[in-house]
C-alpha cells in the first residue's frame, strides 16, 4: 500500500505569520473586544492576555532550554555516575566485588562531553583526561605540540582515566600495587582509590616534582594511601623490605623513543635494543618475586619507530614476559591513546613515505600461576 504524501495544512493558504495577517487578527479583536466590553475594559483584557502570552512564551523556552540541557547530562552520565556501586554484571552483588567501580573521579579529572565509555570490551576508545589542581606538575604534556608552546622538554602523560580504570579492575581496595616505572599519574590515582602504591623513580629530577605533587595534595588521601615512591632503579626492588604485592602496574621506557635524564641504571641510555630488553626481562623476575600467586601485572606499552623501521614492542614485551617462569598472557586490550584528528593532520607529513599515523598502545595482562599449572596448560599432546 503506498502512503500518501502529508500535505501541509496552510499550503496555499496566506501565511498565518505574517505581519498583515496579524495586524488584520489584532484589529480584528479590538474591535470585537470594545463592542462587547467598552474602551477601558477591552485595554485591560488585551493587557492582560498579552502578558499572559509574553510569560507562556518565556515559559516554553525555559521547558525547552532544560531539557536540552537534561539531555546532554544523560549523554554524559553513566550507571555508575549515579550508583558507585553499580556493576556491569547481573546476578549476587557480593560476587561483584572487583568491578564494582566509579569511572570517573572529580578528585582526578574533569569530564569532556560526548565521550563514549568502552572499558568493558577489548578496545577503550580516546578519552580525553587531564590532571586538575593540586595534581599538576610541569613535567610531562599532552603532547609534543604543548611542550614546544611551554618551552619545556616533552615527556608523555599517563591518561588517568585509563590508570583509574586498571587500578579499579585488576587491584581491589586496600591492595598493594608495585610500579617499577613509576610516574606521577598511576601512584596519585592508586592512593585516591584507596590502593597501596609503592613506585621506583630513578630520576632524581623527576622523583622531586613527583614529590611535590604529592605533598601539595597530601590531604586528598585518606591514612595509609599516599603513594610511596622511591628514588633508585627498580633493578634493586630486591634490597627494599616491601609488603607481598597483589598487582604489578606500569609502563615501562620505549627503550630511547623519549630520552630521559642520563644517570646510572636510566633504560633510555642503553643504546643495543636487545640490551635493553634483557635489564627490562631482569628487571621484572625481581618484581615478580614479589607478586602473590594469581596476581596481575598490567603493562602499558606500543609500537615505535627506530630510524623508519617498525619495531613491534608489544610482541617483544609479550615474549620476555612469557620466558619468565609462572608467568602466563592473561588479556590484552587496545587503547586509543590520540584522538583521530591529531592522527589525520599527523598523517600528512608521512604518507608520502607510505606509513599510516600510530593511534593504539596495548595494555597486556598477565598472571602469575604456579609452574605446574602453566606446564600443563601449553603442553603439546
């Protein structure tokens, strides 16, 4: 059956609107309204139901302008913006107890509208995050374009809502989270959500502005959260009287990708790539000593180019791990860490080399299981 086509009910008809139209209505009604009334009684009523429109009106913008914005709230809102205790997982609520966490911390970050929330898949799309007072420093930016404006030497920042959203999901409350690598975002988003963090700083510059930060915002942390962070190289994690850790978090140098203050023990020095995985590999046994059975290490790590040439530093990461005893990939997860339209005007100055612009980093999970587990998982039949 074909629909007929709606035709528009003052097609052909004068327009209703019009200046002539309701001059000649208004007209009209005084007439109408001074015969029936008299002169003074017919001013009054026309007074009356004028201001009685000129509020209607008002009234109808103010309705339209709230629900534009309860609109936008919604957009922006999410299950566990309202309930903290929300979880994505139907059933007893007492079983829920790892993922029951709150997305966003105003502690930490301010929201941006319109962001999309993929945390419970394989792919966490670019959400934008920025530290806000008193957890700010000068030390890294958003990006290369920023430290130019600033004048400073560019060091990458860990995003904190992808910190916030490991340490919530691999680490309960009140759990140890040792970082090998550490910076200032994961150990301040660890305290704030009630984890016990310990980190390893090996730049004595870096380690003081960290510091600072922190003291600055002392008062944020409830007793026995703020963040503990050491001045060495975690290559002597070992000599430290730590508490057993329940997870390992970090995101360790893209070899000399970014050039670091040059000390004794810096990663970013070593000049042999291979070299440099072999301290990374030693440098992980001595933290996984430390890590109880069935706990997570969460690492954060991408691809980079070396002089044009493609080196694949997830798979190296992956390979390194696996070759430690007890330790098994558990998941892996992509990460947008740039939102597109940096990645399109990037993509202009390279194309003609034949390269796409580099807009993912990986985070690998992996999990300590006792050796006669893992020899009976991977073993051929």
């Amino acid at each position: 059956m074909t629909k007929k086509k709606r035709i528009p009910w003052n097609k052909g008809k004068t327009n209703v609107y019009s200046e002539e139209t309701l001059k000649k209505n208004s007209d009209s009604h005084k007439v109408s309204y001074e015969k029936k009334f008299g002169k003074e009684r017919a001013l009054e009523i026309r007074t009356k139901i004028s201001e009685s429109m000129k509020q209607r009106k008002l009234l109808m913008k103010q309705k339209k302008f709230t629900k534009k914005q309860n609109k936008n709230k919604a957009q922006q809102q999410r299950p566990t913006d309202v309930n903290p205790s929300y979880s994505y997982r139907k059933g007893d609520a007492s079983k829920n107890d790892r993922i029951k966490f709150k997305h966003w911390n105003d502690l930490l970050y301010a929201k941006e509208k319109g962001e999309k929330d993929t945390t419970y898949s394989s792919l966490w799309l670019y959400r934008k995050a920025k530290m806000i007072p008193p957890f700010t420093d000068s030390i890294g930016s958003s990006s290369p374009a920023e430290a130019k404006r600033n004048g400073v030497e560019y060091f990458s920042e860990f995003n904190p809502l992808i910190s916030q959203n490991i340490t919530n999901y691999w680490a309960d409350k009140n759990n140890v989270i040792l970082d090998p690598f550490g910076g200032r975002t994961r150990g301040i988003v660890s305290g704030l959500t009630h984890r016990k963090y310990f980190g390893f700083e090996i730049s004595p510059i870096v380690y003081k502005a960290v510091i600072e930060v922190i003291e600055s915002g002392k008062d944020k942390f409830d007793d026995g959260f703020k963040p503990i962070i050491y001045n060495d190289d975690s290559f002597n994690v070992d000599k430290y009287d730590l508490p057993e850790t329940d997870c390992i978090f970090s995101c360790p140098p893209y070899w000399n990708l970014e050039q670091y203050e040059s000390i004794p023990g810096q990663l970013s020095d070593i000049k042999d790539y291979n070299l440099f995985l072999e301290r990374l590999k030693q440098i992980m046994e001595k933290c996984i000593i430390k890590l109880k059975e069935n706990g997570f290490i969460c690492l954060v790590v991408g691809d980079f180019r070396k002089d044009e040439k493609l080196i694949s530093f997830e798979t190296d990461t992956i390979k390194i791990m696996e070759s430690i005893p007890e330790i098994i990939l558990w998941d892996k997860i992509v990460l947008q860490n740039i939102d597109h339209g940096w990645a399109s005007r990037k993509f202009g100055s390279i194309k003609h080399k034949r390269m796409v612009s580099k807009v993912t980093e990986y985070l690998l999970i992996f999990k300590k299981i006792q050796t006669k587990i893992k020899q009976d998982k991977w073993k051929v039949k």
